[in-house]
C-alpha cells in the first residue's frame, strides 16, 4: 500500500492554515515543552515524539495531520509512527514540514496558549462559561477601543470585531443548550475582566495608552496578536475535549477571519 506521507513546504502550510477549515486538518508539534513554548506555529497541538510513539492515539482526529520539529528529522519519525497505527486510518493525509521550524517562515506564537487559564474547568458547561468569560472580555475591549479611537482609518474593522465577539458568546450559549432569548441578560451579568491571551482588558488598554506616535500601526499589531492567541488557544484546546470540540473548532475559525481582517487593516495606516 502507498505511503501517507507527503512532505509539505512552508508556502503550502501557510495556505492551508490560510484556507481550510479547522475540523479538516491537525497540526502537531512533536519538539520537546521547552522548545515548543519558546515559540511555535500558531494553532499547533504539542505532543512531543516520544508521547506519538508510545500513544499514536493522542493525534487528534482528523483529515489531515501535519507533523513538525525543529529541522524535520523527528517529524518524519513521528510521521512514520502514527501512519503504522492504527488511529491513522482515520487520516486521509499525513504531512511533514520541510526544514521544520528552521524553514518555517509563516506566523510564530512565542508563548504557549493559555490552557491553564481553564485550569480546574472540567464540566463541559464550566469549559463554555469560561470561554464566555473571554469573549465578554474582548467585547469590552473592542468597545472602549471604538469608542476612545474612533478617528482611526479602520474604525468600522473594531466595530465588526466588537459585534463578532458578541456572536461567539452567543455560539458557545446555544452550545449549552440554554433558551437564547436568556442571552442578554447572562452576557450582561458576566463580568469579562481577562481575554484569551491572558491579559486583562485593563492591562491591554493600558498598552494602548502607551503608543508614540504611530498609534495607527500599533494598535494593529496588539490586535492582531490578540486574535493569533485566541486562535491559537481554541484550536488547541479544540483537540484536548471532545465534548467542546466543535464549538471551540468554530470560534477558532472565526478568529482566523478576525486575523485576516486587521491583516488588511495595515494599507489603511499609509
């Protein structure tokens, strides 16, 4: 029987993070913790060689999955492992980054997401609320920023961003299974002091104040930031809980879109 695997160049991984939908395709990172969280691809799941090998049932579910390392060495071998498996049967495709991280030219996080900002959130309703947490966050957030930087080329973009995260606390709401028209008054007494990233609405908007006077730039890149973490946060957490994975497999799509929205926000600064 023919191989799986297929190496993947970086310009094609870009277009697949770029185009595919989440549920589609898995990204595993099989460095070692400290290598991971000293920077890694924005939506990676980590799991490190050693763990594929002796557990290929950790990688996730899904069409395609897509190993990377530092150089691509262990990759491969992470590769050739899952596809011996028996859980590879449940992949149409298995990719393994070129060059690894060393050819790596796309869209890098120097964090890791902040799963422990869930840290004894077990309950499928627990794991949504704290998420609705988050998202009440960012709508405050994107509502000061509105309102306070109005004059700024790109004042409509915040205003779609601060209706977007409204949009996804209704997803993760109707995920619970509660009646919608109880949405307004439960978003209204959530308190949302803290946004995915992990940094509070006060300490970002502090930030802000901050900024020279390229103000115009500036607060381009703290968003776009801010929306790579989410993203980064949902997708990954998306392959840890399969009671919350299609809801958070969702909200990690449209945080890609709010990327790609602030990404064509930049021309607008010339």
């Amino acid at each position: 029987m023919d191989s799986k695997i297929r190496e993947l160049e970086s310009e094609e991984l870009r277009e697949i993070i770029a185009g595919k939908k989440e549920k589609n395709f898995s990204i595993i990172d099989v460095r070692e913790d400290f290598e991971y969280n000293s920077g890694h691809i924005v939506g990676a799941n980590w799991i490190r060689l050693s763990d594929v090998e002796k557990n290929p049932d950790l990688v996730p579910d899904s069409k395609e999955v897509i190993f990377y390392c530092r150089s691509g060495a262990r990759s491969l071998a992470a590769a050739k492992i899952f596809e011996e498996s028996a859980k590879s049967e449940k992949t149409d495709s298995i990719r393994n980054l070129t060059k690894g991280m060393l050819g790596w030219d796309g869209a890098t996080l120097p964090e890791p997401p902040r799963i422990d900002l869930f840290k004894g959130k077990k309950t499928f309703e627990d794991l949504l609320s704290r998420a609705m947490e988050f998202e009440k966050g960012a709508y405050l957030f994107y509502s000061a920023i509105y309102e306070k930087y109005n004059f700024l080329p790109y004042s409509d973009t915040i205003r779609i961003l601060k209706k977007a995260e409204t949009a996804h606390a209704k997803i993760l709401f109707r995920n619970l299974g509660k009646p919608m028209d109880q949405f307004d008054s439960y978003f209204e007494n959530i308190q949302g002091e803290i946004m995915e990233s992990g940094i509070t609405v006060e300490e970002a908007l502090g930030q802000i104040e901050s900024f020279s006077e390229n103000i115009c730039i500036d607060l381009l890149e703290l968003l776009i930031n801010i929306e790579a973490s989410a993203y980064d946060l949902y997708k990954v957490l998306a392959q840890k809980n399969e009671s919350t994975k299609s809801a958070f497999l969702t909200i990690a799509q449209e945080e890609k879109a709010h990327m790609r929205s602030i990404a064509s926000s930049f021309i607008l600064c010339a």
